[in-house]
C-alpha cells in the first residue's frame, strides 16, 4: 500500500483543493481526504481485533477503508442490508473488535455488543506515516442460501487487482467514477475507493441507489447517470437490464405524449 498513499501524497501536494470523493452529503478534496485518514490511521494502529466498517457508500465509508489499509488492520465491510442475526454472526465469526459506523447507521450495530467508533469523531492530522503491514480484507457473502461466509484477501492481493484493473481500462486522473453498487463488494472497494485514490480522480457515490441495489432494488439507475454523467462506473448484469428498461420506458412516453400532441 505504500505506493497507493504516495500517490495520494502527491496528488494532495500537487492540487489538494481538487475534488476527491462526493456524496449526497458534500465533497472533500484530495488534502482533506488524506488528512482524514493520517487522523483516523492513528486511532486504529492502538485497536486490537478485526475492524467493522458499517455506513453508507460514501465519503465517510471511504475514510474508514483508507484508514484502515494505512493503519494495517483488518477491515471487515458490514452490508447495510445484512439483518440483525446475520449481522451479529458476521461480527463474531470475525472476531470485529470495533465497528466504524456513522450516525445514520449506529442503531444497527447496538445488538452486536461490540465498541462503535463514529467515523468523523477523530482529528484530522498531517504528515504521511509509513503504511503499517497487515492490511487486509473480509468479505462475506449474502448468506442467502445459509449464513454469510467470509473470505479473507491480503493487501498484496489486492494493490495489484488496484494496478491490474487500473491498467487494463486505462483509468486516468481526469476520469469521474459513479458508485452504485453497495462497498462490501470487493470489486466495488477496489474500483470506486482505491483506484480513484490511486490516480487523483473524482468519485462519486450515489448513497441511496446503492442502499436499493443492495436490497435488489435498482430504481432510478438510469436518472443517476443522467445526473452525474460519469465517464466510469461497474454495473452488474441486472442493473444493465433496470436501466436499458428505465430508457425504453422514458423513450415509449415521450412517443405517447408527441402523438397526443399532434392529434
């Protein structure tokens, strides 16, 4: 990870006043995001056990990853959607010894008796430290067919899945990334967080299509897109369809509404 917090270094030096992650909520820049984390990297380095991050997709979800891959802690990804029961199992199996959360999602760790952290509680701070080892990530799937199993991913694993993938789209610092897929997806950390970082690009996350996506519920794609018009994005077969289907309907109204207008 050493090369991705140079890379974030620089790019603050270089233009720190340039967007670097927004939600529905507001923007940080490049020197905000980075301190934000130095600041937090320093909370997590003292924490034993596991980290649960539980927010929405967003700016302080993106916080937390990066503290945590700077601090070299475990991070455990907490899906919004999960319900209490599978929740709890997941912090368990995980040995999570404390949740990251944020206002709007700290009801929901309440049952998991373990120590909650809100995100922003912590000074910023300056002056990149040297990326601690350990950094890692537990992925746990939807446990639809039985209780969510975790599958763990080391940190060199996953810098070169961020350089592989950066690579081969041919991803640049001019490129805005729209997020609508729910963060505990791995492939989603990887292109939304650390491949924006990476290269000093602008990300965008739209917090409430994701909440729905990872309900199954992909209303509205199509109009996000409108709105944020991207020039990067990873969407999922079903969402290619929600979406061709959002064009087709718009295209058949405004067919109706021009022939009611010429009778």
């Amino acid at each position: 990870m050493r090369k991705l917090f140079d890379a974030m270094s620089r790019h603050a030096l270089e233009a720190g006043d340039k967007a670097a992650v927004s939600d529905s909520e507001g923007v940080v820049c490049r020197g905000e995001l980075l301190a934000k984390v130095i600041g937090l990297a320093a909370d997590l380095k003292i924490q034993s056990g596991t980290i649960g991050i539980l927010a929405p997709n967003g700016i302080d979800w993106v916080i937390a990853q990066l503290a945590c891959a700077l601090a070299g802690v475990i991070a455990v990804p907490l899906p919004t959607f999960f319900s209490s029961a599978q929740l709890g199992h997941v912090v368990r199996n995980a040995s999570v010894g404390l949740i990251l959360t944020t206002d709007r999602t700290k009801p929901q760790t309440l049952e998991s008796g373990v120590t909650t952290r809100l995100i922003g509680n912590h000074v910023a701070a300056t002056g990149l430290p040297e990326p601690a080892d350990g950094f890692g990530q537990i992925i746990y799937t939807s446990g639809s067919t039985g209780q969510p199993k975790g599958v763990r991913h080391e940190s060199g694993q996953i810098a070169w899945s961020v350089a592989a993938l950066a690579s081969a789209t041919g991803a640049t610092a001019e490129d805005t990334y729209l997020s609508v897929l729910p963060l505990p997806l791995l492939l989603e950390t990887i292109c939304s967080i650390f491949i924006p970082a990476m290269l000093g690009a602008h990300v965008h996350f739209d917090s409430v299509l994701a909440e729905q996506v990872g309900r199954g519920d992909a209303k509205g794609i199509s109009k996000s897109f409108e709105l944020n018009q991207p020039t990067t994005s990873v969407v999922v077969p079903q969402l290619l369809k929600q979406w061709v289907g959002e064009l087709l309907a718009r295209s058949e109204e405004r067919r109706v509404g021009k022939e009611c207008r010429s009778r």
